[in-house]
C-alpha cells in the first residue's frame, strides 16, 4: 500500500512539474523588440501560433488551439485554418471551430464560409453549413449554396443544410 501511494505521488509530483516547465515564459529571443509593430494587415503573433497548433499531431493541443481562438481572434489566417480544422479527425476539434467561427463578426466570416460550402471535403462542408446556421445574419449569399448542398451525396452534409436553413429563416423571416 505504501509503494502504491509512493507512485501515486511521484507520479503527481512530476505531472506538476512537467506543467510547470510548459508554462514558462518564451526566451528573450522570442520576444519582439518594444519597438516593433506588425505589419499593417498582419496577424497577430498569436494568431500564427494558434494556426500552428491546429495542425499539432496531439489532439489535446488541437482541441486547446481551437478553443482558443473562439476568445481572441478576427482575422483571415484564423478564419481560414479554422475553416480548415473542419476536416479534423476530432469531433471536439470540429465543433470548437464551429463555436470559434460563430463568435467571429459575420461579414467577415460568411464569404469564406460560403466559399467553403462547395469543397470537396464533406466535412469542410458539414462544418460551413452549421457555422453559417450559428451566424445567421448577413447570410443571404449563403442561402443558395445551402440549397444546393440538399441535393449532396453525403447525409451529414444534407443534414447540416437543412439545420442551417431551418435557423437562418427562423431568425431572419417572417413570412
């Protein structure tokens, strides 16, 4: 009993160790200089470590990335890697995209997602499809996309369709 709690506590001790030494903070040579701006129409420094972590081989890293981007981020290269992250293996990876596309502001995140309506991946599509149904504002470009996509071979695709447009015309028409 005692080399089990002997374990027990080793092993906590270095999981609380291991998270300490991932927090901390960069080297100094990460830093930028005080001075320094980014270029205007630049990402964010955060941005680009996010759209990085979205491709990391761990699903926890991938799920955490996304998250993330739900609370900081408005601009192309996070929308595009999240429109990526559609076609995740992970459904927590998937659906945070969905939830971090839907927070983002919708005249900047419908064209893309209407571009994205007509990928060749089903997932892209299926995750465009319920963005667009969360956004429901300023969709109208969409509307004719998501028609089409009734008519897609793949069910799932066809059933984020009609979810997304039973939500638009819920919310947008009164007829």
């Amino acid at each position: 009993m005692k080399r089990l709690l002997t374990l027990a506590l080793a092993a906590l001790l270095l999981g609380s160790f291991a998270g300490i030494a991932a927090a901390q903070p960069p080297k100094p040579a990460d830093k930028p200089a005080p001075g320094d701006k980014p270029a205007p129409g630049a990402a964010p420094p955060a941005v680009a470590q996010l759209a990085l972590m979205l491709r990391d081989p761990s699903v926890e890293v991938r799920r955490g990335a996304a998250f993330a981007m739900k609370y900081n981020l408005q601009s192309d290269l996070a929308l595009g890697n999240l429109i990526t992250a559609f076609r995740d293996t992970d459904e927590i990876v998937r659906s945070n995209a969905v939830d971090a596309i839907a927070l983002m502001m919708p005249k900047v995140a419908v064209p893309q997602l209407t571009e994205a309506l007509r990928s060749p991946d089903p997932l892209i599509r299926i995750g465009a499809a319920r963005s667009l149904g969360r956004i429901r504002i300023y969709t109208d470009d969409a509307v004719p996309g998501l028609v089409f996509m009734l008519k897609d071979q793949n069910f799932d695709a066809r059933q984020a369709a009609v979810e997304a447009l039973k939500k638009i015309y819920r919310s947008t028409r009164e007829y």
